[in-house]
C-alpha cells in the first residue's frame, strides 16, 4: 500500500513539472512574478489533487486489503472443516481397525487352541489305529486258521462270489432291458412288416437252372446233331452252351452258366426246329438275329423294371445289367422280379418310417445288380454291385447299402438296413426260393450242433426249415439268467459260423419239474 501511494506521489510531481513547463513555455514573455505565481497556484492545485487521489488510493488498497483478509480467512476456514472432517473419518477408521484386530488376535487364539486339540486327538486315533490293525491281525490271523484258507485265497473267492453275483444281476438287467426293447420293436418292427406284406403281392415264378427245348420228335436230334455231329457244334461254337442229347424222349437240354447266353440258344434252337432247315450257315444267322433281340428284350426289361418302380435317371448301362437279372434265378427265384419285390417293401418300410421312399426303392432295385456279372467277375455279388453302382455315377449312399445288403460291409445308414431286410423279407417268404436237400440238411445239422456245444444243452431242435432253433437246458445246471445270456451266446456263434438268409429265432427253454409219489 505504501508503494502505491509513492507511486501516486511521483506520478503528481510529474504531471505538475509537465504543467509548469508548458505553462512557461506559453508565457514566456510574461512577467516572473505573475508566472511565478501561477506555478505556486498550479503547485498547489496539483497538490491538493495529489492528495486526494493519495486518499483515494488509501482508501481502496484498505478496501482490497479487507477483502483479501476475508477471502484467505473464509479460504482458511473451509479448509480447517475439512481437514476435521478427514481427522474424523481416519479416527474412525483407526478404531474399526483395532475392533478387527482384537477380533483377529481373539481368532488366532481360537485357531491355537483348536490345533491343540485336533494333534491330542491326532494323537489317539493313531493309537486307536494302531489297536484296530493289531486287531484287525489278531482276527485275519484267527479267520485263517478257521477257514483253513490264506488271504489272497480269501480274496479270490469273495471277488469270484462277487463276479457271479454281478453277472447274475448284469444278466437280469439285460434280459429286462432286452424284454422292454423287444416288446417295443418288435410291435413296431411286425406293423411295418406286415403293413409292407399287405401292400405288396408278387408272383414267384419258378425256373429251371437247364432249359429244355421240346422237339416234335426224335428225328429231329439226328438232325441237330447233323452229319459227323456239325450242326451242333455250330450251335455251341456261336451260343457257348452246351446241348445235351439223352435218351429224353423228344426234348435237348441246353446246358451254359450264362442265363443269357442260355436264353439265345433256347430261342434260336426252337426256330431251328420249327423252320427246319438246320445247317451251320442257317445256325449262325438265326443265332445273331436273337441276340440282337435278346438285346433290345434286354434293355426293355430294364427300362419296364425303372419304370414300374417309378425310380429315374439311371445309367443306360445299369439298365442293361437289370434286364439281365431277367434271366438269371438264385434258388429258383427271379432275380429281376426279386430286385422289383425289395424296390417295393423298401418303399413301404421308407414310407412308414418317414424316410426317403424314391431313395429306398432305387437302392431296393440296385441292390443285386451285381448278379448280372458275378459269373464274369471274381468277389461277391454285393461289392461287385456297389462298384458298378460307384462307376455308373449312383450317390455314396446307395452304393453303400449295395454293399451292406448281405453283411459285407457293416451298415451305416437306415437305408441300408431297410434294404437287409426287404431283401430277407422277399427270399424268405413260403415258395419264395427254393434249396438243394443236402444244403438244407447241412444247415439243420450245423444249427444243432452249435447249440449243443454250449454246457448245460440237453436237447436241441430245428424247426421252421432252419428258421428256428428251440434248446431245452438243465435246469439245475443253468439258472433263468444264464440262460438269457446262453440265447445271446448262440446267437453270436451261429452269426459268425453260419451263412444263410433271412433271420434265425433262437428260443432256450428252462423248466423245474418237481416230482413226488404218493403211496
């Protein structure tokens, strides 16, 4: 404040000198003494005005001073609030810290002594262990003299008492778990089947592996057979059958693993006999005239057989192959109307289960198109099939369920399954195919002789032409159990040592009698 009002002072002065020389350099010419007067006036004028601004200035630096005292006093003021504030909040913090420290001190107190008492009590289960494994000695020791047995003896019946225990109850589970399944599949699996039974009829139409040409007479033999035997070597150099002419009253055989090739020498052979004129030339023409028919006959037997099915865009060569199957039988059952009757039960089945019914009867239709070449190539007519299907541009799919129809490969699709079992449905219907007697018999015998290899078999007996088995067991030597188990053992072993179409029922009969004489 001082300084100001020095300030003040000097910038009066100043100003007054700066007036007193304008003024005298104004008038100059005046006199000294009016001049001289006139800067005392102007002095003191500049004086006094000094002096009231010097108080003014007083007066507002006192203002300011006030002021700021008040602002740094009510600055100070809030400041000291707070720092009271934060003095309380760390004095009560200080405390909550203290309460948790006595807690915690009170706490390791606690933990201290609960230690104690669990090492005491440590301390006399080890002793008490210690006791219960003297004891536990003294009496294994005591069992062993009594039982005349050694611990791991011991040990080895018990798991074994155990071990048929588990099984008996392993083999209880299983045949409730295998009732409760059967119950529920074979109800579903006979609505299919049945269903699919009824929608379908298909003729069986049995054929002879040898055809035989009627002849009006038995001249006509010495004129097939022709002079030095020329005429019938024609006809089985442009044929590749064999004809065999026997004391068989007015008919030839026709004898050739081709079923087609057999056909053009049937049919050629008949209009041999019926035009009479039979020379080797004659032969030769009328034998390239049916196998170019044979060959059309061929490709409209396919074609009809898609179209009846109502499957499209097969291969043109698959087509061929299916009106091959047209002559070619497998126990006397056509192959051709075989392959139509599965196309058609797996559309049923498909139907019924929601699946893809134009799928299931392609691969119902293709299933033994490898028939039609297995004479020709060597392996099973399932791969061979599945490896045209693949070549001829069919999916994945059906190429796998071709070769998963007979077990080949194992099926991986629903598709698959289906085909196995229309196709066991077809040839295993009454009068479907037909077996050589030795077949037959070999297989009853095997069937028997699986069964009776089991312990605990007494009798057993094929029914049904095979498709059943029925095993009386003792009743003492096997329990209701183990003879569920048995069933499911049989079954294995016939599956795996057996080959045969369609499905064998396994039954194992068990019966207690109780006999007693009154006398």
């Amino acid at each position: 404040m001082d300084v100001t009002i020095i300030v003040v002072g000097v910038i009066a002065l100043i100003a007054g000198a700066a007036i007193s020389a304008v003024i005298f350099s104004r008038r100059e010419k005046q006199s000294s003494q009016e001049l001289h007067n006139e800067v005392e006036a102007r002095l003191r004028d500049a004086e006094a005005e000094a002096r009231q601004i010097l108080k003014e200035a007083r007066v507002a630096a006192q203002e300011e001073a006030l002021r700021l005292k008040k602002e740094a006093e009510d600055s100070i003021g809030q400041r000291k609030s707070e720092l009271h504030g934060q003095e309380m909040r760390l004095l009560k913090r200080e405390q909550k810290i203290d309460k948790k420290k006595e807690l915690i001190d009170q706490k390791e107190v606690e933990v201290l002594e609960r230690e104690k008492r669990l090492q005491r009590r440590a301390t006399k289960l080890d002793q008490k262990e210690k006791q219960v494994d003297a004891i536990i000695a003294e009496q294994r020791s005591l069992l062993e003299k009594i039982s005349g047995m050694s611990e791991s003896e011991a040990r080895e019946q018990l798991l074994k008492s155990f071990e048929e225990e588990v099984r008996q109850d392993a083999a209880t589970m299983l045949r409730k778990i295998e009732a409760e399944t059967r119950e529920h599949a074979d109800k579903k699996a006979k609505e299919i089947l049945s269903l699919a039974i009824a929608r379908y009829a298909g003729e069986y139409v049995a054929e002879r592996t040898v055809s035989v040409v009627p002849l009006p007479n038995d001249e006509m033999k010495g004129r097939i057979i022709g002079r030095e035997g020329r005429n019938i070597r024609a006809i089985e150099a442009a044929t590749g059958i064999d004809l065999i002419i026997d004391d068989t009253p007015e008919a030839v055989l026709l004898s050739g693993f081709n079923p087609v090739r057999r056909e053009v020498a049937r049919i050629a052979l008949e209009r041999l006999v019926l035009d009479g004129r039979i020379h080797p030339a004659r032969i030769e023409e009328v034998v390239r005239k049916v196998e170019k028919e044979i060959d059309v006959s061929i490709r409209e037997a396919g074609e009809q057989a898609t179209f009846d099915v109502g499957v499209y865009g097969i291969h043109p060569e698959l087509i061929k192959l299916l009106g091959k199957l047209k002559f070619r039988t497998s126990y006397s059952q056509n192959v051709l109307q075989h392959s139509l009757e599965v196309a058609f039960l797996c559309g049923v089945m498909a139907a019924e289960l929601g699946l893809d019914v134009k799928k299931a009867k392609r691969i119902g239709l293709l299933h033994d198109i490898g028939k039609a070449v297995d004479h020709e190539v060597e392996g099973s007519h399932a791969i061979i099939g599945s490896d045209l299907a693949k070549k001829y541009g069919e999916s994945r799919e059906i190429v796998h369920a071709i070769a998963a129809h007979h077990e080949d490969i194992k099926p991986e699709t629903v598709l698959a399954v289906l085909v196995q079992a229309a196709d066991a449905l077809s040839g295993a219907r009454p009068g479907a195919r037909r077996e050589m007697l030795e077949t037959y018999v070999k297989r009853l015998e095997d069937l028997e002789r699986i069964a009776t290899s089991f312990k605990g078999v007494q009798k057993s007996y094929a029914i049904q032409a095979g498709r059943e088995i029925r095993i009386a067991v003792s009743s003492d030597k096997v329990s209701d159990a183990e003879a569920s188990l048995m069933c499911r053992d049989i079954a294995k072993k016939i599956e795996s040592e057996l080959s045969y179409p369609g499905q064998i029922k396994i039954i194992v009969l068990r019966e207690t009698r109780a006999v007693e004489y009154a006398k």
